[in-house]
C-alpha cells in the first residue's frame, strides 16, 4: 500500500540550494520519487553566478570538523543519514586546519551531477509562482526567495516582514599574494586530522602580519570608507556572526584585533614574535590558486576595497577575482509556523527548510533540508514522521525554529548553547565538555534512527 501510494504522490522541492538539495537527495533515496524546482538561470538572484546547485556565494568554509564543536557534531549527525552536502564536501576538501573547506566549484558540481543522475530526481529548471495542488511540499527557496513565490509564503504565513542583511568576503588571486610579507600556519599549530586526502594540513592559512601602526592606518582607512548603497526602506539589521568588517571597526580601536584579525596563537617566523594583528587568508580550491579573507565580508564600494585591502601586508599588489557584496536575506517567523517536523501546523504537506526557517550557515541550512526530505517521504509513504530529540545538534535546531520563546527570534547558528547541558554533570573545560556532550548526541541520534526505522542510505 505504501508503495502504490509513493508511486502516485511526488515529493515537490522548491529551491535547489543547500537545504533544497539535501531535501531532494533524502527524500529520493528513501523511495520517494523527486520534483525539484530551481528558478536558475532562468532568472537569477542579486547573490548568485551559476545555475548549478548548492552554489556557494559566500565562505567556503562548513566550520569545525571536530566532534567537540556542535557544528563538527552536526556534519556527523548528518553524515549518519547519508548526507549529500556532507559527503561532497567531504569528497573536494581543501586544506583548513579543523574546520572543513571545499573546492567551491568542484563542491556545486559534484552535487549538481549526483542530482541529476539519480533515476527518483526530475530537475525542472523554472521559476515557481506557487505550490503544487497536492502532494509533499519542501519550500527551501532561502533568504532571496522570488517576489512572486514570496507572495505565496506570505499568504500562507500571513507575515513575512523578518529579515537581515548578509556580506560576502573577497576572493584574491594567489599569484598575487607577496609571500615574502606572509606566513604559513594555524593558530597554536592546529592540526585537523580530517584532511580527506590524508595529507597535514595545520599550516592551512596563510597570515598577513600588522604592525601597530599600519594596523592603526588601517583600521582609520576603513571607518573613513565609503559604503555601497542600501536599496530598501527598512533599519540595517546585521546576523551578529556575519557582521561586515567594516561595521566591527566602528565599534572600536581593537574590535577587529579582538575578533577576525586577532593574533592569538600565531607566531611570525620572521620576528620570533606575536604580531599586533593578522588577516588570515583561507585556501578557496584545491589548486590553491585563489583565497579568501577570513571574516572580511563588507559592504564597501569596490573601489575602496580595492584600495583599502591592499595596505593589507603582503597584499599591496594583489588582484581581486571577487569583491564582497552584500545581500538582503529573508526568513519566516518559523516558530509560529512550524512543527519540529518542519511541517506547517496550519498545511501539515507543506515542509520549509534551509535559511528560510531561520537558521544560519551551510551546514544549518542543509540540515533542515535532510529532515525535511526524510518527512517529506515518510509522508508519501504513510510513515510517522521523525522528530529528533534536542540532545542532538539536529534535534537543538528544529527546536529552536519551531519553539523559540524568546523576545526576539533571529537566524541561529548551530550551537552548544541551544542545547541542554550535560544532566549532573559539571565539567569545567570546554573541550571535555564538548567531548561528553558529543558523544551523548550521537548517542540519542542513533537511537533515534534505530527507533524510527530510518535507516541511513549512502550519499
């Protein structure tokens, strides 16, 4: 009965970013079959460069791979269930010390031609104005949903008036880069151990070592810039852990020293010495011929970065392939709306997922995604759906999306602080902490999958 019924009903998937491709994968493998709508290139949006899927316009970096990190815990989690974001990423690496950074183009390929392969996938290329009349549908159209798609959410939500602005960091030409100015390491020596092709990577970045005085120079240039226009009526509101670099020197002298370009943990071979502050420079592809400014997302006009990144040590000459923009994101007010199914309370066969829901990040966002997919075909198929508990990285978000309390609901990074301590347990160091807290969310999650009978499929 299952079976007929899956084959009468498609999984319909709006949107074939991160959450909207790890949505069609998990629901596909589980059985189901897949309509998946992506709107690119036949129209594009202010962010995007490509028509291929999961295209990363900003950071190549999916944070810590460690499983004391919450984020290194999620990619675990998720890596359980098959993950289709995870295990590209995983598959184009590049070296990042702990954290997992990928091939950018290499990464929106690999899942763009497993996309397209997969025999329960349709890849419709159109513009989606509405919902299908029947069946599953996951909406992971994300934060630069269409007018006309948006009008339809915000129909069905009856608001859709919460945004934030997003910066991108730029992207320079390696050759470029004077290395004579420049040192090789990560902070106290890191070493990941995650390093896919098996090889030390814990010299993963390069550092652009300041001075206090050129620091100084520096930090005045950037509060003296000029910003590109912003477009739309509302306040400027910023995601606290994407703020453009040059909102953080407003804050201060040494914001900036303190936070992205802080030197803890660095030592310049040349002097023996900590500098005063350093940008740390982040392999983009596995050629090693572009790299990024780690927490360099701005707003400035291109010109002034042009100006200003080059008083930047090592690069005084260096040749820009992207400058940072910045973009207006959009989110539901998801715990209002969503059950921790990611089911609409008010339409149970609609799903949302990705950073529409109000999570922030690559891996967040494609999370959501997975758990919609997996419900999306559970619902197909007549199986209860799945909810994980909030000991799990996956289970702390859901949660939060669809029962936050607070004055306030704003895009969530995934965290140790959205999920409940340890019971009785004081541990005093972070990383132990971490550890236990770990292992008990892996723990519950595998339970999870045990009990619900969702067994993990290959990615």
């Amino acid at each position: 009965m299952a079976e007929q019924q899956a084959a009468q009903e498609t999984v319909t998937v709006i949107g074939a970013g991160m959450a909207g491709s790890e949505a069609a994968w998990q629901a596909a493998n589980r059985g189901a079959k897949v309509r998946l709508i992506e709107m690119r290139p036949t129209r594009m949006t202010p962010a995007h460069h490509t028509d291929r899927a999961a295209e990363i316009v900003c950071s190549n970096s999916f944070k810590s791979n460690l499983l004391t990190n919450a984020s290194g815990v999620l990619k675990e989690e998720m890596r359980r269930l098959g993950s289709l974001i995870v295990s590209a990423a995983d598959a184009t690496a590049v070296p990042a010390g702990e954290a997992l950074a990928v091939d950018r183009d290499a990464f929106c390929d690999l899942v763009t031609e497993r996309l397209a392969s997969h025999p329960n996938i349709t890849f419709v290329r159109e513009e989606a104005t509405g919902l299908p009349p029947e069946g599953p549908v996951v909406i992971a159209s994300g934060p630069l949903t269409s007018d006309s798609l948006a009008v339809t959410i915000g129909e069905l939500a009856g608001r859709y008036d919460l945004y934030f602005y997003d910066a991108v960091a730029p992207i320079v030409d390696a050759s470029t880069i004077d290395y004579d100015r420049v040192f090789r390491a990560s902070r106290y020596g890191k070493e990941s151990g995650a390093d896919v092709s098996g090889e030390d990577d814990s010299a993963a970045y390069l550092n652009c070592p300041f001075e206090k005085d050129n620091y100084l120079a520096f930090h005045a240039a950037l509060l003296e810039a000029e910003k590109a226009p912003l477009h739309d009526f509302e306040d400027v509101k910023y995601f606290e852990a994407c703020l453009p670099v040059e909102e953080l020197a407003a804050r201060g002298p040494r914001t900036l020293s303190f936070g992205p370009m802080k030197p803890v943990g660095l030592t310049d071979p040349r002097t023996g010495r900590r500098p005063y502050a350093v940008v740390q420079l982040r392999q983009e592809n596995k050629a090693a011929t572009l790299y990024n400014l780690v927490g360099f997302q701005t707003r400035l006009k291109w010109g002034e970065q042009k100006r200003i990144f080059r008083m930047i040590p090592g690069l005084e000459n260096a040749e820009f392939v992207r400058f940072g923009v910045m973009h207006r994101n959009t989110y539901i007010h998801s715990p209002s709306l969503l059950q921790p199914t990611l089911q609409m309370r008010a339409h149970p066969r609609i799903y949302f997922a990705g950073q529409i829901v109000g999570v922030e990040g690559y891996l967040e966002s494609a999370a959501m995604g997975l758990l919609a997919g997996v419900n999306a075909a559970r619902a197909v198929q007549g199986t209860e759906q799945v909810v994980f508990p909030e000991e799990t990285v996956l289970g702390a978000l859901t949660k939060y999306v669809s029962a936050y309390e607070g004055k306030q609901f704003a895009p969530m990074n995934s965290s140790w602080g959205i999920v409940p301590p340890l019971e009785g347990d004081r541990v005093r160091d972070k990383r132990e902490r971490g550890a236990k807290m770990g292992e008990r969310a892996l723990a519950r999650f595998d339970a999870t999958v045990v009990q619900s009978g969702l067994q993990p499929r290959a990615a």
